[in-house]
C-alpha cells in the first residue's frame, strides 16, 4: 500500500514543475521580486521532488517500472533545479 501512495505522489510531482508555464504569463509573475522567489520555490520543489522519489525508489519500496519513469524524470528535474539554482547565484556575484 505504502508503495502504490509513493508512486502516486512521485506521479504528481512530475506535473506540478510545468505550472510554472501558465503563471509566467501574467505580468506580475515577470516583475523582480515575485519572479526569483517562484524561480527559487520551484527550484526547491523540483530538488525535493527528486529526492523524495529517489528515496521511495531505493527505500521505500516502490519498484514497479512506472516508479523507474517517476524516479528519471524527477532526478533529471533535481539536476535542473540545481543547474537554475547556480546559474542564478553566479550570475548574483
């Protein structure tokens, strides 16, 4: 049971990433501070997202082949998440 909850939690987390779409469309998700704090908070999300289904993969149990799809896709979001982070920081420097 706790497999099947992991798994649908990591499926929804590979979605929620591309609201960030729609929300960029209205002019004060452009404007400084508004649009580096959604940056940040979806960069978080996205890091978490991979971690967490990094771990219901390889802990808690959750093998099935659509957890394998889940858990590529939210690693390859973690790793974008932490490229945006660090192009951000240097480019504050």
């Amino acid at each position: 049971m706790k497999a099947k909850i992991y798994t649908v939690i990591s499926t929804l987390m590979l979605f929620i990433p591309w609201t960030i779409l729609p929300l960029r469309t209205f002019d004060w998700a452009l404007e400084s501070p508004t649009a580096e704090i959604m940056i940040y908070s979806y960069a978080v999300f996205m890091f978490f997202s991979g971690a967490f289904t990094l771990w219901a993969y390889a802990k808690g149990g959750a093998k099935s082949k659509w957890m394998q799809v889940c858990t590529v896709v939210n690693c390859i979001y973690s790793v974008g998440a932490l490229a945006i982070a660090a192009m951000i920081a240097a480019s504050n420097f």
